[in-house]
C-alpha cells in the first residue's frame, strides 16, 4: 500500500514517508492508492481488544511497518494513559450509542491518534534513516493542541510548537496547554482565529527558503495535524470496533446497517468514518453535524464549497472552522481520484475562497447528511438530556445529539446510530454547566467542575486535577505574520 498526493498522483509515498512529511508538495494531503477492504471477519472484531482491532485496521495501510513495529505503536499509545480499559467504550442513551472518544491523557478524542503519532513518527524516521530531529508544527482549535504536546513531550529527537487562536478556546483548552511541561515544547497564542493559523502552519511547510534553513540547523518540519495520515488512519479503527462492539453486545447483527452522526470541524473524524464504511464495515449514512460555522451543512446541500462568510465564536470552539481540510481527500475520491481536478479546485478556494463540484460528484456524496445545531439549541440539547437521563455531554457532542435528532425527524429514519462523543463535559465546564442551569454562570471555573462531578456522578478526570494549580510554563503571543519567527526562534 503506498499513498499518493491529492494533488500530484505522480508523488508517491510509503506509509512511513508520508507520515513523516506530513504534508505533500504543492499543500496536497496524501491519501492511500485504495480503501483496502477488511480481511478478518467482523465475528472475529468483535471479541478482539480495542488494541487488537487497531492492529488488523492499520497494517492495511501501513504495510511497510512489520507486525512488531505496528503492534509496539499501538500497545505504546493504548495503555493506562487511558483511564478505561476499553479505550473507547460505548454508551446506550436515549436511543442511540455515544462512542466516547475521551478517555484519553487530555479527554478529548483526538488523544485517540496522538497517543501513537509520535511512535509512529519515530518508527517512521528510523525505518527512513533521517538524522534531523522532527519539528512538529501545528494548529489547533482546541484539541489537538493539547493532545500534540501530551503526545511529543519530551520524546528524544522531536521538538512541537503549537499554534492557537487566542480567545478562541476554552480556558480549560489553554490550561492544559500553556501548563504543557517538556524542554521541547512550545505553546504560542496568535491574534487571529483558527483558520488563519493553519493557513500560517501550511505556509510555513511549503516555504522552500524557510525548509532549507532549518534542514541546515539540523531540524525538519512535520505535522500532528489531522492532515498527516499517521493521525487519520488511527481515527478508522474506533469506527470499526463500535461496530464490533455492538454486535458483540447483541445491540445488533451482523450484517446490520448502522449510521453514524460526526460532530465536523476538520472533516477528519468523519472521513475515518468514511473509510470504515469502505472497508467493509456496514454503515448506512454519515451525518455530518456542524455549528453555525455551518460551511459543511451548506456543502452538502448546494455542492458549493464557500468559505466567505462571518466566522463565529461558538460554544463549541474546535468545530470553528471554515476551511475543513480533509474535505480534499473526499473531493479527490469524488473526482475520480483525478489529482488534476482536485487541484483545480483547491486552487480555486484558495484565490476565491470557494468551489463548485459538478452534478456527477455531487451524486457521489450520497452517503453524507449535513445539519447543523445553533447556540440556543446546542444548550438546550444538553439540558434536556441530562433531565431525561442524567448523562452529561460536551458542547460538540450536544451538536451531533441535536443534528441526529434533526436527521431522525426528517427522515424517520430508526437505525440504530452511533454518535460520536468527541470531549470529556469537564473541557468545556462553563458552557455545559450554563446549559444546565444558568444560576452557574457566575461561579469559578474550578468550582463548576467540582459541582459537573456531583451532578453527573462521574470522577473528575486526571487532565483536569492536574492543572488545577499547575504553572503557567508558556506566555507567548505572536501576529499572524510573526509565526515563523516565533518558530525558528525556538529552534535557536
């Protein structure tokens, strides 16, 4: 199995070279030649581990890593860092199954593939013989920030700078990040939202003069970013062991179609989703559920691609996002594949800031769902469910309950569906306590999560403890245009 750039099919990559570099020539996303289908059977998933599950997912694709070197990955990332055993357990709850994605060092699901990028990463530089320590460039919007330090610090020739819009996450999200502890790590606040700083990130990957500048120090850049396909083919095995894992439970059959509801900023989570499906696995619809940065919802209704529009500060802040980048690898499958087109298209948002699909690849998108939750109704989903069931959710995975009730509604479509939990409530206090009862408002961040605990009958997780009193380690704030400064003042 080897991976081909959505924009260049004559670039072509290993596995593990295009984990290391991240992001291809000319801004492309590296995607596999081929979704390979499952080759063990889902009776087979279904009494597995979760760490076995990811095993017999990723040495489909990443076929240049022996059995030994993948199974180490994954027994390294999926250990007591996470505090169940099931890593990612499911919850029946009010007719539906919420996947939770959040038992992680930092309670978010991204934490579900930065807990092996790293060791991917160096397995990676190993097998490639790169001397140059790697430098991680990233930007979050909230999640992958902090999961990237947990993932990198301290790990022997890496060094990871993080990006984040200041204002723009929760301040549980910052505390985590800026009380980040390691010699090779750096957090960096820039006065702008989330799509400038990955706009400033890329940038800095396809600047010829700045790469060689930093190859002579010794140093190369690669990305934690959902981009990388190291943090992407991770994503797929949760998909599969859900499955698995409802059949096993006698929730379903097998054979049984189910959907699966997304809450979509980035459009990786629910890409993996996708590829779940084309394995083998039988899902039925993707709802893709946004907030009122609604540029998905729209997508999905017009085949129009338009990122100018207003871009609001929501109470779900890592789906704030106008620019979903692994949309181009679904666009690049609607294509045909054809890396030509795709470019075309991509260059076009990039000089427009919008694209238009044609009829034939519109249809080809069948498979996906698109609504959106606003604010009001965001709030209102998590206190309604927490009145009729006592399970408390976060601000994201309310979107995706809010949507799925929509799409349910609309359709009466009575599959059963899974949703996924993407954070722990106690990252987002504030809005999940207000939504509950607006008499919180006014209390301390910490005493929320104190009162969160009591109400949902749930312990305070260790990510949240330990930054209660914890230093502030990283202060820095930088413009748009000063980010490459701040990196390469870094690696001085």
């Amino acid at each position: 199995m080897n991976f081909v750039s959505t924009r260049n099919d004559k670039e072509v990559v290993t596995a593990s070279q295009g984990i290391l570099k991240g992001l291809a020539d000319n801004s492309g996303l590296y995607v596999p030649q081929e979704i390979p289908r499952l080759d063990v059977s889902i009776e087979e998933l279904s009494k597995m581990s979760y760490q076995d599950v990811a095993y017999n997912v990723m040495k489909l694709y990443f076929t240049d890593f022996t059995e030994d070197e993948l199974r180490n990955c994954i027994n390294n990332a999926y250990d007591d860092k996470f505090d169940t055993k099931e890593i990612a357990p499911l919850v029946s709850c009010d007719k539906s199954y919420f996947l939770e994605l959040f038992h992680g060092a930092t309670i978010a699901f991204k934490d579900m593939a930065l807990s092996i990028l790293p060791h991917l990463m160096i397995t990676s530089a190993r097998k490639n013989n790169v001397e140059n320590d790697i430098v991680i460039l990233t930007a979050t919007s909230g999640d992958t920030g902090k999961a990237a330090l947990a993932g990198f610090a301290n790990v022997k020739g890496t060094k990871i700078v993080v990006f984040y819009p200041d204002g723009g996450v929760s301040r549980i999200q910052e505390l985590q990040m800026v009380t980040t502890k390691g010699d090779n790590t750096k957090v960096v606040a820039i006065d702008g939202n989330f799509d400038e700083a990955q706009t400033g990130v890329k940038k800095m990957f396809a600047d010829t003069n700045l790469n060689e500048k930093i190859g002579k120090m010794g140093y190369q850049f690669s990305s934690a970013n959902s981009i990388n396909i190291g943090r992407l083919i991770p994503q797929v095995a949760y998909y599969v062991y859900s499955y698995a894992k409802l059949v096993d439970n006698n929730e379903i059959s097998n054979g049984d179609l189910i959907n699966v509801c997304v809450p979509t900023g980035n459009f990786g989570n629910i890409l993996a989703a996708y590829y779940a499906k084309n394995m083998g696995i039988p899902i039925a619809k993707l709802i893709c559920a946004s907030n009122e940065n609604k540029v998905l919802y729209d997508f999905f209704k017009t085949g129009t691609y338009d990122k100018n529009r207003e871009f609001k500060l929501t109470n779900s802040p890592s789906m704030d996002i106008l620019i979903s980048s692994n949309l181009e690898r679904l666009i690049h499958m609607c294509a045909g594949f054809d890396a030509k087109k795709n470019s075309e298209l991509m260059n076009q948002l990039a000089t427009t800031g919008k694209y238009e699909i044609t009829d034939d690849m519109k249809a080809k998108l069948d498979d996906f769902y698109g609504d959106f939750a606003t604010e009001e109704e965001t709030a209102k989903t998590i206190r309604e469910l927490y009145d009729k069931t006592g399970y408390i959710i976060d601000t994201h995975t309310a979107v995706a309950k809010c949507v799925y009730d929509k799409y349910t509604a609309k359709t009466g479509d009575t599959t059963k569906t899974v949703i996924a939990s993407t954070a722990s409530p106690f990252k987002f206090t504030r809005s999940v306590m207000t939504a509950i009862d607006s008499k919180y408002d006014s209390w301390d961040d910490f005493d929320l999560v104190d009162e969160l605990s009591k109400l949902g009958n749930v312990e305070i997780p260790n990510a949240i403890k330990e930054i209660r009193d914890a230093n502030i380690l990283h202060d820095n704030k930088c413009s748009v245009d000063g980010m490459e400064e701040a990196v390469t003042s870094f690696l001085k």
